[in-house]
C-alpha cells in the first residue's frame, strides 16, 4: 500500500516539473550559502537528490528500478551526503545547468523556455555568490551583501510556477541534448574558473573578476555564434564541423570522385562494383565487405559480427564494422552504398540499352529484308503471270529481259543488307534512269503515269525503289478488294506521288501507319513504318497527303 501511494506521488510529481526544479534549487540554496557545514542541513541533499530523479529529463520519473539499482543509488546518496563540499556542490550546479541547458532545446512554449532560462540564472548566480566564495578564502565579497542575497534569492523561486510547465512522455535520452548540454556545462566551468583566476592571479575584487570574466566569455560567445553561422564570406564553422562530423573520414564528395573514377574506368558493371567495394574496404573503420549481385556473392576483408547492408533488387551490398557502428554512422554509410548502387543500376541499364539496341538493329534490319523479299517475291509472282498469259514469244521474252536484270539487283541490295546489317543503300541514280525503269516493271499493269523527271537529277535508288514498291503493292492490293480503283503515279519536281480513287483510309489507321507497325490483311504492317524510317535517315519525308474518299495519295518528298 506505501509504496502504491509513494508511486502515485511520484507520477503527481512528475506532472509539475517547475515545482520539483524550483524545490530542488530551494535546497541547493540552503547547501550552498553556508547550510552544507551543518550535519543536519545536510540531510537537504538527499531530499534534493529525490527531487531530482523525478524531475531529470534522461529516464522517465514514473519508472521503476532495480533492487540492484536501489542498492547503488543508496549507496551513492549515502557517500555524496558524507563527502558534502562546496566542489561537490559546483561540479553538481555545473551538472545541472547542463541539464536544464540542454533541455531548454526540446521545450517547444516560449514560455516554459523562459522559465528554464530563468532557473539557469538563478543556479549561476547561486554558484557565483554563494559555492564559489565557499571554496577559496581568497574569494572576498562582502558579508552584507552575501546575506542579502542569502535571503531574498529565494523569493524568485514562485516565479517558476507562473509559467506553464509539460511532463512529457519519453524514452531514455529522448528530451535532452547532449552536445548543448555539454557546451554549456564547458561555458559555466571557464566563466567560474576565470573569475577565481582573475582574483588569485591578477590580485583583483571579486566582483571585478565576475564583471571581466562575464564580458570575455560574453565576446568569446558572440565571436563564436558570428563565425558559426556567418551572414557573409565564407560558409561558417558550423558548416564546416557538420560536414566533418557527417563525412565520418570519407566525405561524399570525395567519395563521388572515386565512384566516377571507377565508372570510367569500367565499363562492365561486375568489375565496377568490385572495383568500388575494394575503395570502400580501405575505410579504417570498415574491417571487410562483402556484396552479392546476379546471384553471385563476393568479399574483400574479414566479416565481423557489426554490419549494414543496403540491397535494391537482387543486389545487397554490406559493411563489416570493427565496433558497433552509431546511428549516425549507419545513416552515413547508407549514402555511400546508395551512390554505389545507383551508379551500379545506371552502368547496368547502359549495358541492357545497348543490348536491346543491338537485338533492335538486328529485329529492323531482318524486318526491312524480309518486306524487300516480300516485294521481290510479288514481283516474280507477277511476272510469271505476266509470262503465263497468251501472247508472242518476242513480246514474253523482252519482257523477261527487261525485268529479270532489274529483280536480279534489287536481291543483290537485299543480300548486302544482310551481310551489312548497319548500312543503308545510299546509291545515288539518275532519276530519269529510275523513272523508266519503274515504269517499264509495272508495264503490264494498269496505271496512270503522270510527269517525268528533271534533267540531270538523281535520287537514292534503294530508298524510292522501297517506297515505291510497298505503295504501288498497297494500291494494286486495294484494287482486289475494290474493283475498278484508277492508280495514278506522278514524279513531278523530284516528289513521287502515289494516288488512288477508292475509300478513304480510317484515321486511327491513318495516324498510326508511318509511326508504328499496323495490322494488315495484305502483308506484314510493316512496310509503310520502315519506308518511313529509311526516308527521315536519308532526309526525305514520307507522309499521307490526301485522306478522303475518291483521293487518298501518299507522297515522297525532300525535307525542308
């Protein structure tokens, strides 16, 4: 039941954390001004010590301990109460400034901030005028004043309870900064050590000494807090320590420089990856590492029981620590294996675009040989029906005569496309040469031949023979479907048209025919996509002029 009641007391306690610091300086004040030389005033320690459990910012009050953890708490109550100093005393205020200091950073209210500072005030002058003139004899301040102060400091301490006050709810460490506290645990030891410098070295007042002090530690700050966070010049020691402290013995940018000094170096992503995992090993806090990529798995160095790994996909990468690494580490050598496996992933995809650029060259070139073939194969289909057809011996042989010549090289361009997959056919003809070749392979077939060629003009054979063949085998294909079609071919100013009179071609069709490969009734879809392609590499457009019914033409003409 006592000590259910001692607990509800200690979480009402918790809950007023003003009154238990106010109450704890209470006693300190009584210990400091002379109170600490009196055995019975001395027992105001452990009851401070009790009051300051509960109110520290490091481990919640409200929690239970040990009977083990009892057993070293009493006994260091016990030996603090009987070696009671005036140095206990001011390594204790050093020690609670610290922790008031650093908990000045977590509290959010300005005025509950207000109240912190407030009660860091009153422990420094309490130090100043009451501990120190306790250590030193030499330390002369006068009596009157020291009793004042004695006697009406204490009244400042209800102030405390007019501001607001939170217990928060937090784990070990949670509502504490230990680098502020620290620095102003440093601060509070130079201001006191300098004022008792000043009077034992430079024979001056004590008073004196607290003013001079205060003023130097003052400059000293405001210099520091200048060049912490400059506003112009140069980026400010802030800046420069928090890169230090971030870098951890290998800053990223140094790290970046040798992370593009091996993606340049190597090209293939295994040996890149080893190559960087070796630089990473000579870290002098990394004892080993080890990565696994493609199924495989490699090491440099010892493995050790503290490590970090980092993995994207079915790569892992991982650390071998010599000591158990802090947070602070892991999140820095996170970074570094993120960059690594970054660089990893880009010099990957360069490797799998280059293969599918490959297999695409490959997939194109095979697709633009097998339409050639198709237009070669409908070319001897019809001729053989041409040959088939009643008619003079002559006429049939001077037919074949003609024609056979002109398949014969059109499937010598088409072998040496698949021996020189990468080269395009960029012969240049006379184009009133190709003209009457054209003209004299289609002779037998109903067509309406409309202008002629310039004088002196060439053009790519290759490209308008390809053009020309998957038109005019598009329109006599149509011309099946709808009886009666009129096909007209004009080559007038160097452009080749290729027009019929039938229905208008559907408009996703339409927009999709040079950009894509199409489905087709009549052959592979392909065809018109690939023309495309081989006209915009050799400058010339191929474009859908005229869509509608009774007109549709599809033209060939030099880009502007």
């Amino acid at each position: 039941m006592n000590t259910g009641l001692s607990g509800k007391l200690a979480i009402r306690l918790a809950s007023w954390p003003h009154f238990l610091l106010a109450a704890h300086l209470l006693m300190l004040h009584t210990l400091a001004f002379g109170g600490w030389q009196i055995p019975a005033i001395r027992l105001l320690w452990v009851v401070a010590l009790g009051l300051f459990l509960i109110w520290q910012p490091f481990v919640a009050g409200e929690r239970r301990i040990t009977p083990r953890q009892s057993a070293i708490l009493l006994g260091v109550v016990l030996a603090s109460t009987l070696l009671l100093s005036p140095w206990l005393l001011l390594i204790w205020c050093g020690a609670l400034a610290a922790s008031i200091g650093g908990r000045v950073l977590w509290t959010e209210n300005r005025f509950e901030r207000s109240a912190y500072l407030l009660a860091f005030g009153y422990l420094l002058s309490m130090t100043v005028l009451g501990v120190v003139p306790e250590i030193s004899p030499a330390v002369m301040i006068d009596k009157e004043l020291r009793q004042a102060v004695a006697y009406f400091m204490p009244f400042a301490l209800p102030l405390l309870l007019l501001f607001p006050a939170h217990a928060r709810r937090r784990r070990s460490g949670e509502a504490f900064d230990l680098f502020y506290g620290m620095l102003v645990f440093l601060v509070m030891a130079v201001f006191v050590l300098g004022a008792l410098a000043y009077v034992l070295v430079g024979g001056a007042g004590y008073v004196e000494a607290l003013f001079k002090t205060s003023m130097a530690v003052a400059g000293a700050l405001l210099l520091v807090a200048w060049a912490w966070n400059p506003r112009g010049g140069f980026s400010g020691v802030g800046s420069a320590l928090s890169r230090y402290l971030l870098s951890l013995g290998m800053p990223i940018e140094q790290w970046l420089v040798q992370i593009s000094e091996e993606s340049e170096r190597h090209t293939d992503p295994a040996n890149f990856l080893a190559a960087v995992m070796q630089r990473l090993s000579l870290t002098p806090w990394v004892v080993g590492v080890s990565w696994q990529a493609g199924g495989k798995a490699n090491q440099i160095g010892e493995q050790a029981e503290h490590r970090h790994t980092s993995q994207a996909d079915e790569l892992a990468l991982s650390v071998h620590f010599r000591h158990a690494p802090s947070p602070a580490m892991r999140w820095h050598v996170e970074w570094l294996l993120r960059l690594a496996i970054e660089f990893y992933l880009v010099k990957r995809q360069s490797v799998e675009l280059q293969r599918m650029g490959y297999v695409q060259a490959i997939h194109e070139t095979g697709a633009r040989v097998t339409h050639d073939v198709k237009n070669l194969l409908q070319s001897l289909q019809t001729l053989c029906y041409a040959a088939s057809q009643p008619g003079e011996p002559a006429q049939v042989a001077a037919l074949l005569g003609r024609q056979l010549p002109q398949i014969a090289d059109r499937l010598k361009a088409t072998l040496a496309k698949l021996q020189s997959p990468q080269s395009e056919d960029v012969a240049r003809l006379d184009a009133a040469s190709w003209w009457a070749r054209l003209q004299d392979r289609y002779a037998h077939v109903p067509i309406d031949w409309q202008g002629g060629a310039d004088p002196g003009a060439s053009l790519p054979a290759g490209l308008f023979d390809s053009v020309a063949e998957n038109l005019l085998q598009n329109a006599l294909a149509k011309r099946l479907r709808e009886p009666g079609l009129v096909i007209a071919v004009a080559f007038i100013g160097g452009e080749l048209s290729v027009s019929d009179s039938g229905s208008a071609i559907q408009n996703d069709l339409a927009n999709a025919l040079m950009n894509e490969p199409v489905s087709s009734d009549d052959g592979l879809g392909i065809g018109l996509y690939q023309a495309a392609g081989q006209a915009e590499s050799q400058g010339y457009r191929l474009a859908l002029a005229e869509n509608r019914a009774g007109s549709v033409v599809f033209t060939l003409s030099p880009q502007p």
